[in-house]
C-alpha cells in the first residue's frame, strides 16, 4: 500500500478582525432562536455597554485596522503588549479566565526520528500516569503533589504539541 503523502497542516492563525467577527456573530445567535438581525444588534449593543463602548466600535473591531477605525482591536493590542513586554503571563492569565492554562510550544520538545520521538511521547505519557497512580494511591493529593502533575503535564502537553506539529510538517514522512 502506497504511503500517504504529508498534508499541510489545516489549522492557521486567523486574522484578529475575524476573530472578533466571528465572535460577535456567535453571541448574537447564543442569545435567541436563529438569530434574527433584532437578536444580533440587542447582543452586541449590550457587549458594547458592558465594554464600555459605541456599537459601531465592536463593528470597527470587526474590520481590518487600515480598513475600520484605525485603531487596532483589543486582540490586536494584547498580541501587541505580548510582543513589547515579552511576558506570556498575560496569555496564561486569559487562558485561566477562559478556562483553561497556556503552555507555550516548545520547538526542540520532539527528538528527530519517528520512533524515538513516538517511543519518548509515550514514555512521558506513561510516567505521568504512574505519578498519578502513586499520587492517589492514600486516596487524596497534596499541593506538592499537584503541582508536580501540573508541571509534568504541561511538559507533556508540549512534547505532545511538538510531535502533532513535526507529523502536520511531514517530518516523519519519508523524503522523496
């Protein structure tokens, strides 16, 4: 059977302007049953008071910043105050508001070759279900032991990441 040849990888950033496109227009159909224009503009005229700002602002932000307001969106000054202070505890502090927690990738998290890389994915993967095991096994969790999972984890979750993004690069295909 022939091998597959690598696909690109399918998942992008998208422009920030979209994003908050995207976003409005799903708030205003979470609000009433298909959400009818009336629903649309009673969402984002209460989103806009609860930010603070005009109607036509959130419009704005829908737009590209050369094209709307001239003003970047609060997505585009957040990625913005990332980049000048260097500081990813802003993303982890969002990402905790979202529900969830921010790890970075880590570029040199994968060792090159498919079955060293598979082979140490799930070695990690089976030590942290060991350390969970151990870590229950008096049937409650210290905060010590929490947060050892949490770290391995998340060292796990980049290892994991850096794998996906080298298989989605077509590394681990054959060269031909």
């Amino acid at each position: 059977m022939p091998k597959k040849p690598p696909v690109p990888r399918r998942t992008h950033v998208k422009e920030a302007h979209l994003v908050m496109l995207e976003a409005l227009l799903r708030a205003g159909k979470a609000d009433g049953v298909g959400g009818g224009q009336g629903t649309q503009l009673k969402a984002h005229t209460d989103i806009a008071k609860a930010l603070g700002v005009s109607t036509s602002m959130l419009y704005k932000w829908r737009e590209p910043s050369h094209k709307g307001s001239g003003q970047p969106n609060p997505l585009e000054r957040t990625a913005r105050l990332i980049e000048v202070t260097g500081d990813t505890r802003i993303v982890d502090w969002l990402a905790q508001r979202a529900g969830g927690q921010f790890t970075p990738n880590d570029p040199t998290a994968t060792p090159p070759g498919l079955d060293r890389a598979a082979n140490a994915l799930v070695r990690e993967f089976g030590l942290l279900i060991a350390e969970v095991v151990d870590a229950t096994d008096d049937q409650k969790i210290t905060p010590d032991e929490s947060q050892s999972l949490r770290e391995k984890w998340n060292s796990m979750r980049k290892r994991a990441e850096a794998f996906v993004r080298a298989c989605e690069k077509g590394e681990y295909s054959p060269k031909g």
